[in-house]
C-alpha cells in the first residue's frame, strides 16, 4: 500500500526558534510578509517576540490582528482584502489555532478566482492551492495547526464551522518554539493541551491511520501524557512546556496524515452554536467518545494506554482500555474540564439544537474515521451524555 504523507518544507523546533524567522522567508524567496495574528498578541507586546527579529534583518511586516476565536469567514473575507491591499510576498500565521487559521483560509482564498468564498472549500470539497509561502508560529501547544493540512472556518450566517482540507492549508515552514507558551494561562494550557492528546488519540485509532502517523501519535502520547499536569500546575517548567509543544506538533503531524474522528465531528457544532473554545469542547467529548468506541478498536486503545504509562503491557486490552477510559476522566477532572451545563449552556438550547449538530458533525466526515460508526440518534445520545446535569 503507498501512503501519502504531507509535511511542511521546513520545520524548525526548539528554543528561540521564532528568532529564525528572517532566515526562514529568505529560504522561502519572501521579504515582505504579511502577519496574521490576534488582538491579545498585539496588546501584550507578545508580537515583538516576532516583530524584532524581522526588523534586525530589515524587514517590515503588515499586520492584520482582526483575528476572532473560532475564525469566521467574515474575518477571513477582511484579512483577504488587507493582503490585497500590499505587495506582501508572504503569509505569517502567527498566534495558537485561530490566528493560523485563518491565515490558512486568506492564503486559499486568495489563490482563487475573484470572488470566490471559503465555503466553496468545505469538506469534501479540496483546496489544495495557496497564493503565498505561509509561515506559522504557534504560541499554544495545542492544535498542531503549523504542521496540518486543515483549517476550520465558521460560516457566520448558518453558524456552521467548516472543515477545509488540501495542500493549501498545508504551511510552507512552521516555527515551533516553547519559549512563546511559558507565559500561557493554565485554562487554556489544560484546553490546548487535551486538543492535542486528542489528536493523538484520534489519530491512532482512526480508520485513516497508517504505520507512519502511528508513530507520530505514540510519540505525541509519550510526550503529552505525563507532562500535560506538569504544564498545568507548573506554567514555568520549562521542560514539561517544551515537551508539551513538542507532541501538539507530532500530533499534529499524526492527524495531518490519518485525520481525526468522532470527537472532532462533534465538537466542532459545539464551537459553533455555543462559542467553546475547540480544545475545551474536545475535552469535554473525550471520555464519552472513548467510551463509545472502546469496544471497536479495544487493542488499539490498549496500545494507546501502554504507550501513555497508564497501564503495563502485562495488563489486558480490556483491563488497559478501562485504565485509559478512566484516566481520561480524572485527566478533566483535574483540570477542571467543565462539562457543557457546568460551561453554562442552557439545557433547552442544547436539546433543541441536537439534531442540528448530529447532521453538522456527520456532513463533516470525521465521525466516519471512527472505530465505531455512530449515526445520527447515536450522536445525539453522546450529546446527552457530555451534557452533564
């Protein structure tokens, strides 16, 4: 069997690797980029952790910081209209997921025709175009958006996230550097976090999954499983953050190159009727999901638990999966993972807009990766459970 795998041109990780960044767009043939990111990364002077290395080697950036979370196609349509506005030669995604998003779906956009709109690349459909080199530097390590070939865009008006997938949301370069999360809240450090031990896990027990994205997971679970609390509860421990970044970026590779499954499909109605931030609506998913498919791929989770430490190779497949399952929930528990009525989502609203997010997370494909194959009463039950009281 030939398996395609998808990576981006160069990929720089460690300490200080935002600092490379003149150096990587003169790799790529760019001088003039053109700087996606969001308010906070402006207001926080995080930005000149990006800003003053260009202007070491010359260089002077455009910056659009309108990004919003859960990246709009509004958004999307302004911040194709600020590139038209430059000569900018190059794309910089810079921020967590949101942010590099929509930089993705800009540099789509602005590869097709005149008018064109972002919906028209929603999944199954492939955008496999972008205008400009784009670089992404991610400051949360979470959704693994610098080495992925997905962008996720909420149409504003149906209030349905969209997945898009192709080469033109495949960054050209990626700079992973864990000094840029240390500063990271442990709310969204717990959120980003599970995002990507989802992914992982997604990953690996995927229908997509391939020997290749196999071991990115396991050493993405390596990584995350035991420093994911360590992150949490020590935001300065330098080791755990560099860790931690570097399995959302294996993750990322993991998904990238098997895609994600039920957990995904479902949480991304979630993020769109009700604004939850994407890793927290993941968590919130996560142990209900397993739990559902557990039976389906029970040597697959099996494995998965072993490789994240939490049961010995000794132990059955049953005996792992229920260690994996339960480890999940402490996992939320301790990170304190609200459940959707604990987020304060009404009861009625939820219950209403049930059949509405089962057919959004079924048109998106995801749920058919899974191990098990829910259909649309299923998904709605597994809706019920999440929910909490």
């Amino acid at each position: 069997m030939i398996v395609t795998l998808a990576v981006p041109r160069i990929i720089r990780i460690g300490a200080g690797a935002v600092a490379q960044v003149a150096e990587v767009l003169a790799a790529l043939g760019a001088s003039r980029p053109f700087i996606v990111t969001d308010p906070f990364m402006v207001s926080s002077g995080m930005i000149e952790r990006l800003l003053t290395p260009l202007a070491e080697a010359g260089i002077q950036a455009r910056i659009f910081s309108d990004t919003v979370p859960d990246p709009t196609d509004t958004v999307v349509l302004a911040g194709l209209a600020a590139l038209r506005a430059t000569d900018c030669d190059a794309l910089i995604g810079f921020g967590g997921g949101s942010p590099m998003d929509t930089a993705k779906a800009i540099n789509i956009l602005a590869a097709a025709p005149e008018g064109a709109a972002i919906a028209g690349f929603k999944a199954p459909a492939v955008a496999d175009r972008g205008a400009l080199p784009l670089v992404c530097i991610p400051t949360t390590a979470g959704t693994g958006s610098e080495v992925t070939r997905f962008t996720v865009i909420t149409d504003a008006v149906r209030d349905e996230k969209m997945l898009i997938a192709g080469l033109g949301a495949l960054p050209t370069a990626a700079l992973v550097d864990y000094e840029l999360t240390v500063s990271v809240p442990p709310r969204i450090t717990a959120d980003t976090g599970i995002d990507s031990l989802t992914h992982a896990l997604e990953a690996f027990v995927s229908r997509r999954a391939n020997a290749f994205s196999d071991d990115y997971a396991r050493a993405a679970m390596r990584l995350i499983a035991p420093n994911l609390r360590l992150a949490y509860h020590e935001p300065r421990n330098a080791a755990a953050r560099e860790a931690m970044m570097a399995g959302a970026m294996l993750a990322g590779l993991a998904f990238s190159n098997a895609s994600v499954a039920l957990v995904h499909g479902m949480s991304r109605p979630i993020g769109a009727h009700f604004h939850v931030p994407h890793g927290l609506s993941n968590a919130m998913l996560l142990p209900v999901v397993t739990e559902f498919g557990l039976g389906a791929a029970a040597g697959r989770y099996a494995e998965a638990a072993r490789v994240m430490g939490i049961a010995g190779a000794g132990d059955s497949d049953a005996a792992a999966g229920a260690a994996l399952l339960a480890e999940l929930r402490a996992l939320n528990e301790e990170l304190r993972v609200p459940t959707p009525a604990a987020y304060g989502i009404p009861a009625d609203a939820w219950a209403r807009l049930l059949p509405t997010m089962a057919a959004q997370a079924l048109a998106s494909g995801s749920p058919a990766n899974n191990p098990r194959v829910p259909d649309a009463a299923e998904i709605m039950e597994l809706y019920r459970q999440a929910f909490g009281n």
